[in-house]
C-alpha cells in the first residue's frame, strides 16, 4: 500500500511517499517560498541503493503549483519512485487544530472540510494553508481517498480538570477557550515506539514524552492515554522554546504596552518570534548557543540553564500527576540530538527515580536507544520521531477498517 504524506503550509508543502508494507519513505521533500519570487523544491529519491537528491529553483505561484511539482517528481523518469500516481492508495494530511470535533482521523468530505474550516480561527496560520493542500490533493488527484489526521487529537482524552482555563466558563462555552495542545502525532508515535522497545503494551504504561525542538511540548501519557500536556490553547504556552515564550504572567502583556506603545500584533510577534532561547541570548538554534556558552557567553549559558530548569519542573508535575512513571521518553531535533540538554534536565533526579548513564547519554542519537543504568526506577529513552510514518498508519488503519 502506497501512501502520500502532505504538511501544507502558508510557503511551504512538505511530503513523503511510503510504501507501508516495509514501512519504508520511498520519496521525501519540501517546497518552500510558494507565492515568492523564487521557489525551490529539494526533492529525495530513496529507493535506489543510496538516496539521490534532485533541487529545482522556479517561480511557485501556489499551493497548487506546489502540488503539480510532487505529482510530477514522484513519477518522474529520473527523480521518480512509481510510473503513474494512480499508484497511491491514499492520502494522509496533518491538520493542525481539529478543535474539539475530531477525536480520530477521519475520510475527508465536504462535511469535514467544513468542520476544519470552522477550526480556523483556533489556528489562523495552519488550518487555512492545510484545507489548501486538501482541495488541491484532490483535483490533482481524482479518486484517491483523503484523510485528515490531527495534532490536536491525541491530547483530546485530556479531563476537564487538566484542559480548562481559570477563566469565566462562558469563555469555554462561547469561545472554545481551553488547552487543546499540538504536537500530538509525534506524542503518540514514541509513546508507541516506546511501548515496543519496553517491551510492554502501551496501555500498561505510564510515560512522559518530551518533545524538544524550536518547538516544544511534554504530555502525561497515562496507560496510553494524554492527561495532560504542555501547549496550550495555542503553541505559545509550556516551556521556553526557540523563539516563544512559554508560560509567562500573562499581566505582563499589558506591562509592556503600557511602557513601550506596543500594539496587539506587536505583542504576539515578540511572545512568539523575539523570545524564548532568542530573547535570552540572541540565538535559537542550541547548537549556537552551546558554541557560544563553550567561549565564555553568559546568556547563553543562562538560557541552557533555564530550558533544562523549566522541562525538568514539567517533568516532575507530570510525575506527581502521573503517580506512578515508567519511563521518560525523549524526541525532536533537540531531544535527539542534544546530549547536553537530556543530562541537564536529568540531572539531580535521583530522588525520583531517574538515573541517567552519561557515557549511553553521550553525543547524538538516531535509533531508539535506552539511556538509564541498571539502578534507575524510571527508563529513559529516546526515541527519534516519525510524524509523517505515524499519519500513513493511520491511514492504512481506516483503509483496513473500511475493508471489513
């Protein structure tokens, strides 16, 4: 069974073709700067016995341009893994926000393109360019069935008491304010691929998944289950990310106004582009900041320090809330890859039962790979991601659904 992948942004379309019965990517790539001057493609062919990579610069009008380029690099002669697009089976969207009416992927139809739409406001930036990339999946390719998957449905098994805000209840009622959280397919693909190397069933265990990129989310994962998680109504809240905030005073807002003349749209480009790691010292990307922290540069020590402080205090709320942690489970381009910021949130643990091995802990990791000693009540892993693997499959589970 062949699957498309399709992220559709407000610039950018990210995809990949899977074949699910070796659960394999046969191809991959993203177009960026659609509606720009210039737009580049950078496409990888995976099938062969080394990946070969294929870049074009031209102009990209749309998100339908955008969408004709795939259709036309997947089979294409050179660049290409199928002979006709008639070949794939589905296709699996990522939907940002699916609100409160989407507990499961789900067939696209005229009904539930309504129903995302309605959504839009929850996530004006994602939900518009994501229904773009549906319409246009579907005149480009007649027949083939689209389904939606959700970031915000892994997390809707949350209770009242962890989504709801401390606001007048009418506010929820009226206005859909509450947590819905993000991040969700990442959430529930290593809480699953975590079950698999404890050898486990997922709904034995009670886990915490760490999501550390440029954006940053941790869930409670109770015996398979979200009870909690860090983002909030939007991807503004929880820890300190790449250039968000995370939890603030939100009295501060009208602080800073009231000092500065700052407008609205001023407020929301400085919470979610100017703060975070870039607030502290200048940068977002940790590798600068390890660099610079290594030469002498304070804020960037001080903002490794207070990323770790601020997961680990996630960690331990999620553990009180959990009571009982079977393991720690961390992912993402920082999660993965920063061997320094998995030892400073570990660090000092011991007391509730974590034991970090710092020589298994040492450098970047790209399998799945156990990190506790022998001593350590709670595992500690990481487990590389894989959204686009985790939106296939539950694509293949409604196609196998719809054949009994």
């Amino acid at each position: 069974m062949i699957v498309l992948v399709i992220n559709a942004g407000s610039s950018s379309l990210k995809y990949q073709l899977l074949n699910m019965q070796e659960n394999k990517v046969m191809a991959g790539g993203v177009v960026e700067r659609i509606g720009d001057t210039l737009g580049v493609v950078t496409h990888k062919k995976l099938t062969g016995a080394a990946p070969e990579k294929f870049v074009r610069e031209e102009k990209i009008a749309d998100h339908r341009d955008a969408m004709h380029l795939v259709a036309d690099l997947i089979i294409d002669e050179h660049a290409g893994v199928i002979k006709n697009k008639d070949e794939i089976n589905a296709i699996g969207h990522r939907v940002v926000q699916g609100g409160e009416d989407f507990r499961a992927a789900t067939v696209i139809d005229a009904d539930i393109k309504k129903s995302i739409e309605k959504n839009n406001p929850l996530a004006p930036l994602h939900n518009p360019p994501n229904l773009m990339g549906i319409d246009v999946a579907e005149a480009l390719f007649p027949g083939i069935i689209n389904i939606a998957v959700f970031d915000t449905e892994f997390h809707q098994t949350m209770p009242a008491k962890a989504f709801l805000y401390a606001l007048p209840y009418e506010f929820y009622e009226k206005m859909r304010v509450r947590r819905y959280g993000f991040h969700g397919t990442s959430h529930k693909y290593v809480a699953r691929a975590a079950a698999v190397h404890m050898d486990k069933p997922v709904d034995e265990l009670n886990l915490i998944t760490v999501h550390l990129g440029n954006g940053c989310s941790i869930s409670a994962v109770e015996k398979g289950r979200c009870i909690d998680t860090s983002m909030g109504m939007t991807p503004l809240a929880g820890v300190m990310m790449g250039t968000r905030t995370g939890d603030i005073d939100p009295a501060i807002q009208r602080y800073v106004m009231e000092n500065t003349g700052m407008g609205v749209d001023e407020m929301d480009t400085l919470f979610n582009k100017k703060s975070g790691l870039k607030g502290i010292c200048g940068m977002n990307d940790m590798r600068d900041i390890h660099d610079a922290g290594e030469n002498g540069n304070q804020r960037a020590k001080l903002a490794v320090d207070m990323f770790t402080y601020q997961v680990k205090k996630y960690i331990g709320a999620y553990m009180a809330a959990l009571g009982r942690v079977d393991g720690i489970i961390f992912t993402a381009g920082i999660g993965e890859n920063d061997d320094i910021v998995r030892a400073g949130v570990c660090a000092d643990l011991s007391g509730l039962g974590m034991e970090l091995d710092l020589e298994k802990n040492r450098g970047r990791i790209s399998e799945p790979k156990a990190l506790h000693t022998p001593e350590s009540r709670v595992q500690i892993w990481v487990i590389p991601t894989n959204e686009e693997l985790q939106i296939a499959q539950e694509v293949v589970d409604i196609l196998q659904a719809q054949k009994k």
